[in-house]
C-alpha cells in the first residue's frame, strides 16, 4: 500500500540536507529509517514539525511541510493536491524566502 499522506514528527534525510545546504547532516536514526520509506513510497505530502519553524518544499512529487509552533495544516483533496503540485516550479520554501533545488 502506498501513502499519500505521511505525518511525523522528524523528517526523512532528503529534507535535512535541502536545509542545511552546504552542511554536515548528522541525521537521526528515524530520519534515515524515513528517508527508506520516502525512496520507497513517494507519498504526495508529507507533514512534520520537529524544526518548529514554517517551512514547504518539494522533492520531486513529495511535497514536505515543516508545521511551525502555532500553526495548522489543512489536508487537501486528492484533485487540490495535484493541481497545485503540477502548478509548482520545484522549489524550497523556507518562510518569506525562497531556494531553488
């Protein structure tokens, strides 16, 4: 069975090193155990809030939400979710800024 939608609370690998651009990444055991399951399911969103800090990126297909310390997430219909993904240019959002892949 593959997931559209994985929620927890550290992030796989992949997006550690699109934060830490440039440096060491000393990645947990749970993140590298995600990281597994990310290569293998792909899901279409992926939710956490270990960093406390809002953030959106795109991996691929994968969209990650870092959920900050007061905020939400809404989870879209399947149609919503991939119109806005087929719409998106492939990149990391990090709050106001923005970092190209």
């Amino acid at each position: 069975i593959k997931p559209d939608i994985v929620i927890s609370h550290e992030p796989p690998v992949v997006a550690h090193q699109a934060i830490r651009k440039g440096l060491e990444v000393n990645s947990s055991k749970t993140s590298q155990a995600l990281q597994i399951m990310f290569e293998i399911h792909q899901p279409k969103l992926w939710v956490f809030g270990h960093w406390h800090t809002t953030l959106r990126c795109l991996d691929g297909q994968t969209e990650f939400v870092c959920v900050g310390e007061k905020d939400f997430v809404d989870i879209e219909t399947e149609d919503e979710l991939n119109r806005r993904l087929s719409d998106s240019e492939g990149e990391w959002r990090m709050k106001e800024e923005v970092v190209a892949l």
